[in-house]
C-alpha cells in the first residue's frame, strides 16, 4: 500500500505562516510563456557571478575594483553559510514533497517527480534534455533552504546593482517567484537566502571584511545598503 508523503518542513512552515503554500498557487496556472520567463533566471544563475563582474569591469572600471572585492567576499560567506545549512539540515523541495509516493509499511520511496520538476516542460518543448542535465546530477538532492537562487541576486542588490535599484529589485522578485512557479523552492526558502545574504553584508558592515582600507568612499555602500533596508521596512 504507497501514501503520498505530506510532512516536511517547508510546508509546516508555511502553513504556519501564510495558511496557505505560496507555490502551489503559483505553479496552478502554467503556460509555455511562464515556463520561458521561469526558466531564463535559471540559466542565468550558474553565470551571474561572471555577468555581474564583466558588468563592472566593462561599465564602472576602476571605480568597481573595491567593489568587486567586496561583492565577492560577501558573494562567498553567502554561499559557505547556505551550503553547511543545506547539509547540515536537509530540506526536500516543493516538487518532492508534492509528489513523493512511498510504501506504507517500508516507508520506501515508490516513485517522485524529476529533480527539474516545472522545467521538465521545457526539456519537453525543446527536445533537449537541458534540465534534466542540470538537475539530475546535483549531488545536493535535499538543499532547498536557502534558496541560493535567491541569494545571488540579493548579493547584487546590495553591492550597487546594475543599472539602479530598481532593476536590482526586479530581478529578486523574477527569480523568487520563479524557483515558486517550478516548485523548486519554498516561500520560506527564498526569504531564508534573502536573510543570510542581509546577516553577511550586516557582518561586513559592522564587524569586519579585508578591503574597507581599498574602498574610495566606504560611506557610499553602508548609505546604499541602509536605503535598501529601509525600503524593505516600508514595504
């Protein structure tokens, strides 16, 4: 006899917090059109360091060499701190925990969902296995919380952004409410890599990180990063 399993952590959390699971109601009216701007923050992910640097580089020049030293201090403790999370307190994602089926009596897992979940659709239309490549061979199954898709974004927001702010925003939004649309995050996980990458840069400002004797104006970056805490207050 097989049960669909129904307790984790991600939703217990969410219930709690919002009566309700946020990706669930996302991900219930997909289209092809969703599926591409879901699918394009993904992609991007595995290079935006890269792009962000190149941006730098090619549009600020030597006024983002303290900036980049920076960025990537804070790019790595993110990451450092995410990953012992992730291994330390494994957490399912939203496309397993939706679909797992085990035996009742073994408690074996009969059958799941593929690890691209939403993004099988893709590999589908495209005829190329994209994702499943991606995704499949990831030696992280259980690292949902925290969303380090979320983070990377976050990590720029607060190293002066491309273009502006906004932009810088927008693009946390986008990705957010793409790792909920392919059900391979929780809410709870995107705020979760949002709130490690605010404790870093909050390290950075306050304690210490190397390169405060390199940076030209120091004031400039804690007044652009105290504006954004200050707008996400008032939201």
């Amino acid at each position: 006899k097989a049960v669909v399993s129904t307790q984790s952590t991600g939703p217990v959390v969410e219930y709690k917090l919002f009566h309700c699971l946020p990706h669930q109601i996302l991900s219930r009216r997909w289209n092809t059109g969703f599926d591409m701007m879901a699918a394009l923050p993904y992609l991007l992910h595995f290079i935006l360091p890269l792009l962000f640097l190149v941006y730098n580089i090619t549009f600020r020049r030597r006024k983002s060499v303290p900036l980049i030293y920076q960025y990537l201090w804070c790019c790595g403790w993110t990451n450092i701190v995410a990953v012992c999370i992730q291994f330390l307190f494994p957490t399912a994602p939203p496309w397993f925990n939706d679909s797992a089926v085990f035996d009742e009596w073994t408690e074996e897992l009969i059958s799941a969902a593929p690890n691209e979940a939403a993004f099988q659709r893709i590999d589908a239309l495209l005829g190329v296995p994209w994702f499943k490549n991606l995704y499949g061979k990831s030696p992280l199954k259980f690292g949902s919380f925290p969303s380090l898709h979320v983070a990377w974004p976050t990590v720029l927001l607060v190293h002066q952004p491309w273009i502006n702010t906004k932009v810088g925003l927008l693009h946390v939004l986008w990705i957010t409410w793409a790792a909920l649309y392919s059900s391979h995050h929780y809410l709870v996980d995107a705020m979760g890599g949002i709130c490690i990458v605010i404790a870093v840069k909050l390290g950075m400002l306050h304690i210490w990180e190397p390169f405060s004797s390199y940076v030209e104006s120091p004031s400039k970056t804690e007044r652009h990063f105290t504006r954004l805490l200050s707008c996400s207050k008032a939201v």
